[in-house]
C-alpha cells in the first residue's frame, strides 16, 4: 500500500523544510544536478522521496480508535 498524496505532499513539504534550515541531503548529488535544479529544497526532498531515503514513519487514524504504523525505512522502494 502507498502513500496517499496528502501524506506524500506532508512528508516531502517537512524535508524541504528540513533542507531549507541546513539538514543535510540524504542523496549523492554532484554540484551540475544541484544546479540543474537550482539548489531548490522542494526538488532535492521529491528526489529523496522517489529514491526511497527519507527514514519516515505514518501513522493512520481508522474509525474506531484503530490505527496503522507505516515505516518507510532509507532504501524502502515502495
């Protein structure tokens, strides 16, 4: 099961974020790739997404009071 574009957008929206206070990028990206995006934070955390680097976990609320944990460890490909 995959992300939902909500959890997508909140968890690439809290890396850039992250990128944007000085965390370090989780990628190897040479100095032509940082440029061909512009250094933009919101493109390096999609990367990172689509790479399957962020070290993140979700949890999802069900009805009922049930809920889900979903672990998506660095290198998890989804």
């Amino acid at each position: 099961m995959g992300y939902t574009k909500f959890e997508k957008a909140r968890i690439v929206g809290s890396r850039a974020l992250q990128i944007s206070m000085g965390a370090p990028i989780l990628l190897k990206l040479s100095e032509k790739e940082l440029e061909e995006i512009k250094y933009n934070p919101i493109k390096i955390a999609m990367r990172e997404f689509e790479e399957g680097v962020i070290p993140i976990t979700i949890k999802r609320n069900f009805p009922g009071g049930k809920h889900e944990l979903k672990e998506h460890k660095a290198n998890d490909k989804e």
